[in-house]
C-alpha cells in the first residue's frame, strides 16, 4: 500500500492510536526545502521526502545532512531524464 505523504496521511496513521499514546515524532514538511535547496521542484521535493522515507535509517535520524542527501539525489535525476 503506497503511504500519502502529507499531513492528511500522517494524521490518518495516528488516528489509529489513542490521543494520550506516548510519542515522539520530528516531521518534515515541504517547506523546509526552501531552506535546502530552493531550486527545487514541488515534484522533486515529493521525491525528497519518500526517499527519505525509504532510506531512513533510525540510527542516522531525519537531520538536516540525511534530508540535504535526498534532495541532491532527486536533483541528480535531472541530468539523467
């Protein structure tokens, strides 16, 4: 099942759990890439944030550096299409 992301997705996934479930959560929204790379292409800062998803290892985390890395990947792909 291919997962929405936007908050509307975030907040359908959370709406599985109680309210008082303790958590702890750092979410990226699109417009950080302004601060990235703000050459970016709304589709391309898409791309970002589910090859981000899809790399993420628990141990690195969602910082600045790891999102930086996914952005110029997707970028990369500009020059290959």
């Amino acid at each position: 099942m291919k997962r929405e992301f936007t908050l509307a997705g975030l907040i359908a996934s959370l709406s599985a759990f109680s309210p008082d479930t303790p958590c702890v959560a750092h979410v990226w929204l699109a417009d950080d890439f302004e601060v990235i790379d703000p050459e970016l292409t709304p589709g391309e800062v898409a791309a970002a944030i589910e090859l981000a998803d899809r790399m993420l290892d628990a141990d690195i985390s969602l910082s600045w550096g790891f999102m930086r890395d996914c952005a110029e990947s997707v970028k990369a792909r500009r020059e290959t299409e």
